[in-house]
C-alpha cells in the first residue's frame, strides 16, 4: 500500500504512474474508512492493511491488483467531479481486459447496475460505476478512489478464478463469490497498451 501512495505522491508532481501485481497468499484490504474489528470475522487471524482509498474489503489472493495515479490538470475530466475522474481512470482497465478477451464495461452501459445488497464485501454489490461483465452483468473489478486537490489514486481488484477461501469466512457478511477463471497472462502488457493510449491523449 506504501507503494501505491507512492504513486499518488509522484501524481501530486506531476507524473503518471503504475503498477500491476498480486498477493502472496491470502490477504484482505480495507477501505481507509472501515475498521478490522468491525468489518473482518476474525481479525486477529486475518492478514489485512487498510488501503489508501476508500470502498469497501477485497478479498486477494486471487486476484490482479492495479495501482494507478495521475494529476488531475492532465486529465481530460471535470476535476471537481469525482464521477468524471472515475470515468477518465478506468478507461485503461476496461481496455486492457477487453483486450484479453473480457467483455468488459461499465454496468451503467450495460442493463445491469445496483444489483445485490450492501455489506463490508466489495464485490457483493455492484453500482452503475462498477466494471462488470456486459454479458452477464457479473462484477469484473472492485475499484477505489482517491481524490486530492491535484491528483488521483485508483486502486483495483479483478479477480481470477475462486477465491483462496470462503469470502464470508473472513469478511462480516460477505458474499459467495464465483469468479470466471480468464487469462491474465497478457494483461500487463495490454494494461501498458491502454497505458500508453492514455497517457498520450491526456493534455499535457
């Protein structure tokens, strides 16, 4: 998480940056607003960090975990609008999952949104914001959000096959989660891809 907010640093000056990686093991993150004791099972057992942004508590370990911070002066987005920045970050995941044979894309674009009920569990709920499978409206990528005065920090879970362990064994009242098993192995390098589209349209 150091390393995220790390990222979001270097954005404060100026510069783009990202990282692409997973999890030794099992781990949960939680939202800067949550708390262990109220939000995990079992926290004295439980392998956990609070991230940087908020939302809710991914479970990892399973998972392909992206950093991503950018100023807000280069971003093609209404920066008081924490919906616009949204849009304008996630793009580069969207395509890089595209890009890997996902059909990804928002569930606002798609006829799923606000579906399941809201719990300390990420990824039992799905919003209009949410990246999910526009076939099947199954929640793709947990995301979160970071917005300073002059940057933005994204952190983001997308899941790869079952989870290590029963997500409600960990997290309080969390849901069954059935992730599809899909091929990240070329996923950094369309993420890179998509980086790199990004990065040159944004305004400098």
């Amino acid at each position: 998480m150091r390393r995220d907010l790390a990222l979001l640093g270097r954005a404060e000056s100026g510069q783009i940056g990202w990282r692409v990686y997973g999890w030794e093991g099992l781990w949960v993150t939680l939202g800067r607003f949550q708390s262990p004791e109220r939000d995990l099972v079992d926290p004295l057992s439980t392998k956990w960090v609070l991230r940087p942004t908020g939302g809710k508590a991914v479970l990892h370990g399973h998972d392909v975990t992206i950093g991503l911070a950018a100023p807000l002066a280069q971003l093609d987005a209404d920066s008081r609008s924490i919906k616009s920045v949204y849009r304008v970050v996630i793009a580069p995941i969207v395509a890089a999952l595209r890009a890997c044979g996902v059909p990804a894309g928002l569930a606002e674009e798609t006829r799923f949104s606000n579906s399941g009920p809201r719990t300390a569990d990420c990824f039992a709920f799905s919003s209009s914001n949410d990246i999910v499978d526009a076939e099947t409206g199954r929640k793709l990528c947990g995301c979160a959000l970071r917005l300073t005065h002059s940057a933005v920090l994204v952190q983001a879970s997308i899941p790869n096959g079952l989870p290590l362990v029963d997500p409600a064994s960990v997290i309080v009242n969390a849901d069954r989660h059935n992730p599809v098993e899909w091929d990240a192995s070329n996923f950094c390098v369309a993420f890179e891809d998509a980086m790199a589209r990004f990065d040159a349209v944004v305004p400098a």
